[in-house]
C-alpha cells in the first residue's frame, strides 16, 4: 500500500486516509490490493466531486487528470518524506 495520500503533493499518511476504489466498486472494480488507494478526506471528495480522475498504471503509478485536463503522476518516490 502506497505511505500516503495517492493525490499529487498531498503528505497525510495513509492511516489517516480512506481506502478508494480505482475502479470504482459500481462499475466491477475488485477490493483488492490492486485496486485499492489511500486517498484523504479532501481528495477522495474532489475526486468524487470535482471531476478529478485517476487511474492506476500497471507499475504502480498513477495517474492524475484534473479537471482542466493538467496531469500529474505520483510514485513511490513522490512522498520522499513519509514513511
């Protein structure tokens, strides 16, 4: 499980955050390891509701597309301070 919050920049470590579906639960996406993500309360909302998306790449980055189309990756070496 990735140490922090999957959001570009965002630090809050993991135990504070939500478990999010990539895929969505509704649309067949699996509560699996692979499909799970630590999102914080703010950014599991604004991926909810503000039209942030996010995928995850088979080698464990993932992807994000904001809502005026800017993308941003986030990777193991994204949150070099939390551990």
């Amino acid at each position: 499980m990735h140490p922090a919050c999957v959001f570009p920049y965002c630090q809050l470590t993991s135990e504070r955050c939500d478990l999010d579906h990539v895929i969505e639960y509704a649309d067949g996406g699996a509560t699996s390891t692979t499909n799970l993500a630590p999102l914080c309360r703010t950014h599991h909302r604004m991926k909810t509701h503000a039209r942030w998306r996010y995928r995850r790449r088979p080698d464990g980055v993932f992807v994000w597309t904001g809502p005026m189309g800017q993308v941003f990756t986030v990777d193991d070496r994204t949150h070099p301070d939390v551990e």
